[in-house]
C-alpha cells in the first residue's frame, strides 16, 4: 500500500493529537491551505517538507518514502531545546543572528549527506552527534580510543590543509 505524504500528516497529526492550525502556524500558511494538504488537494512544497521535517524532528527520507506509514527510529532526530541553544549562544557557540535555523540546516545536512560531511571532517563524535542533536548511530561514531587520540580530528585535517596551502 502506497502512504503519500498527505496521509502521513493526517496520521501523525492525530498520533500525537495536534491540530491543523498548529501545524499550519508552523508552516507558515493559511489554516484552510493546511486542509487542503492534509486532503490531498494541495501539494507539498519544499518549503512545507523543510517546515514537517523540523516540525515533527522526522527527516525527510520518511516523507518522501511512499512505502511506510510510521516513521522508524531511525527517521527522528533530536532538536535541542531553545534553553540549550540559547546557553551555547550566550558562550559564543553560536553566533549568528538567526542560529536557530542555522542549526536545523546543519542538522539536516549532517542528516542527509553524512558521507559527505564525514569525507571532509572525519567522523561526527557522540559529543557532536549530541551537541548538534543527531542520531547517535553506533557504526557511525569514533571509537573511544580514537577519541582519546584526537578528539576534534576533523581540526586537524583543516590545519593540516591550511598549511599545504600556504606552502
């Protein structure tokens, strides 16, 4: 059976027993576009699947994956609460003006092309995974002995490239 992304809203809204208008809030559109959405009358921008992503923290490999009503562990991720993301700013962690979406980009790029992001910076480490609110995945963490080596590899690899291109 074929699950579009209208009745996955449909069925998520009700799980967790959200209204419409919430959820429409958050997208940024008008109540009764939200219906026309979760009616199957309206399509789904990509606008609106960046807005389910961070909405419901289900990447958008499960809305785009017409073969599974229920998203599965490994579609969630975690968003940290504004307490933490504030705290970090305040320490100069996170410094621009719009940090909150800056984080869910990284966030969601991380989540969508860690091969990628791992070929340039090596491994994400769990304090990374945690600090960035991502999915600890164990074949995909530093092993505690490597961590114990270089806990920051990926800084490493950038001086060590910044000095070969100075030389």
């Amino acid at each position: 059976m074929l699950y579009p992304i209208h009745e996955k809203i449909q069925h998520l809204l009700r799980k967790r027993k959200i209204r419409k208008k919430d959820l429409a809030s958050h997208l940024g559109i008008a109540p009764q576009t939200m219906t026309d959405i979760c009616q199957g009358r309206s399509s789904v921008t990509l606008k609106h699947l960046r807005g389910l992503v961070s909405f419901f923290g289900i990447r958008a490999d499960y809305w785009i994956d017409d073969f599974r009503l229920e998203p599965e562990p490994r579609d969630y991720f975690k968003v940290l609460p504004d307490e933490d993301l504030q705290q970090m700013e305040a320490l100069g962690i996170i410094g621009s003006p719009n940090w909150k979406s800056t984080l869910a980009r990284v966030q969601y790029f991380i989540g969508m092309n860690r091969e990628l992001w791992e070929s340039h910076f090596g491994k994400v480490s769990v304090e990374d995974s945690r600090l960035l609110g991502l999915p600890l995945v164990e074949k995909d963490l530093l092993s505690s002995e490597d961590l114990q080596k270089n806990p920051f590899p990926f800084l490493e690899e950038d001086r060590g490239n910044a000095e070969n291109a100075e030389g």
